[in-house]
C-alpha cells in the first residue's frame, strides 16, 4: 500500500491542493509503520515545496 501512496503522490504532486488532500486521504489507509515511512519519503521528496503542508499533515501524527 505505501508504494501504491507514493506513487500517486507523485503524479499529483503539481497541484498543493490536490497534493494534501491526497496525502490525507491515504495516510488514513497505513500502518504505524508505513506512515512513518511515508513521513520521511515526504520530507525528503517533497519538503522543498510543500514543508507546510507537510508540517501540516505530519503535525498531529505519533509515530513510535
């Protein structure tokens, strides 16, 4: 499932708009563990153009 996450976040990455409600529809679908997985891939594909939203979605997410 994390793959399949990343990979429509990538084609949906031009859109801010469209991005964040992606990334919070899917991160609902993850385990604990992927979604901290999917945290760091965030961060380091996307943290140049999106940092807020991801601070954002990120924010309120207790990870072990």
């Amino acid at each position: 499932m994390l793959e399949y996450v990343k990979l429509i976040l990538d084609k949906v990455s031009f859109d801010s708009g469209l991005f964040e409600k992606e990334l919070r529809k899917n991160m609902r679908l993850l385990l604990d563990t992927e979604l901290e997985m999917l945290r760091d891939w965030c961060y380091t594909r996307f943290a140049d153009a999106y940092n807020p939203i991801l601070d954002k979605a990120f924010g309120n997410v207790l990870v072990a």
